[in-house]
C-alpha cells in the first residue's frame, strides 16, 4: 500500500522577535497564511536569525536555520514548504535538497515559465518589496533575451516596508498597500507600455491582487498562485 503524504502548508516565518502566534495575528482573507484559500492546514516555523532586513538583503548564514525549521515543518506534517519572504528564494535550493517533498520558496520561480506565456513582445513587470535588492541572479534565467523582457518595480521608501522592517512590524493597513503597489505598477506600466503580465514578489501583496487585477486588466501572479499550484501536486 502506497504511504499517505502528509498535506499541511507548511511555512518558513521571517523572524520578528515574536512568537509565531503574536507574528501571524489573525490571518487576512487572501493572505498566504489564512487556510480557508487552500482548504489545507497551515503550519508556521520561525527561521530563527531571519529578520526581514537580512533576508531582503542577503545573508548566506541563515541558510541552515532555513533548512532546521523545514525539517521541523515535516516532522509536525508538512506536505509542502513555502516561505513568508520571496527574497527566501536564495535558500531554494538548499531547503528542497535537504527534505523530500516540494519547495516552492518564492513566487519568482515563476519567472522563466512567465516569460513563455507572453507574446516575445511583451514583458513580463516584477513588483517587489525592495526593487533595489530583486537582482537578476534571483529571476532563473541565463538568457539575455529574457532578462531584457523583465522589468522590476518597488514599493521601498514606502510605508509598507517601512512597517516590515520595523522591530517588532507594524501591520500596514489594506488601503495603504493597495496604493503603494497601484502606483509601483503605474509607474512600471508608464516605463514599460510592453508589459502584459505582472508578478507580485512579495508575500503581503496577495491581500490586494485581485483588486489590482481588477484595475489593470493584466493578469497577475503571486504567492498563493504558487501555493495552489504546489498543493494540487501532492495528496
């Protein structure tokens, strides 16, 4: 008889300096951690060190924090691992070496098979929580024709990341958000003209892309477009 998989969304947590309970609050309709979008369990395990700053900028030492609470992510039931960080990316591939049932750290793994979805004339516009640190090294692509149909905009210097960054965070509130991204996407949009498609980066944006998908009428992937699809691949 074939062994039943375990089912749970499990998630690697940013390190806030709070107890997982006191961090993820109550979880918002469309958010990542609320489990009524996936009808799966949700299970949360903090890496510990992970502060958002470190993790949007880039530090290798938390990569074995990031692996110890994966595998702490299976031991309570985990079926897949995602991450509350799309700058976790950089631990991809660690993290999906070290257990044995799907990784899917960042929305932006979404990029190369975005690219094949739009016409060669179209781009492809990434919306991020820190435009200055989503670097090419982090798309998954070597070809230069792709990297040219990329664009990546930013909702630094808002109030947004500003509240993430602090310690503890402050939850901005839905209204703030949805402005700060609106105008990150009409700013691209402006830039670029090309772009038919854009991608979310960060985890906090879910709460607003049906309303931006809304206003725009481009489609739009994020997060939990990924979740979905991870879940669907397992029992």
């Amino acid at each position: 008889m074939a062994q039943r998989r375990s089912s749970a969304l499990g998630i690697l947590q940013l390190d806030e300096g709070l107890s997982a309970e006191q961090s993820l609050g109550v979880p918002q309709p469309g958010s990542l951690w609320n489990p009524t979008n996936f009808g799966r369990p949700v299970i949360t395990e903090i890496v510990e060190g992970a502060w958002p700053d470190i993790v949007i900028r880039g530090d290798a030492s938390i990569e074995g924090a990031c692996v110890a609470a994966a595998r702490r992510l299976i031991e309570r039931g985990a079926g897949v691992i995602l991450s509350d960080c799309g700058f976790f990316i950089r631990h991809q591939a660690a993290v999906a070496a070290a257990v044995k049932i799907p990784v899917a750290m960042s929305s932006l793994l979404f990029v190369p098979t975005l690219l094949r979805q739009l016409a060669p004339a179209h781009k492809l516009g990434i919306v991020t929580a820190d435009s200055q640190h989503c670097n090419a090294d982090l798309l998954g692509f070597s070809n230069p024709t792709d990297r040219a149909r990329v664009v990546i905009g930013g909702v630094e210097g808002g109030e947004f990341l500003r509240n993430a960054l602090a310690r503890p965070p402050i939850r901005t509130d839905r209204d703030q958000l949805e402005s700060e991204v609106d105008a990150s996407v009409r700013q691209l949009r402006m830039e670029h003209p090309e772009i038919g498609m854009l991608l979310f980066e960060c985890t906090g944006f879910p709460l607003v892309t049906d309303a931006l998908r809304r206003r725009t009428g481009l489609p739009i992937y994020d997060i939990t477009d990924l979740c979905r699809l991870t879940l669907a691949s397992i029992v």
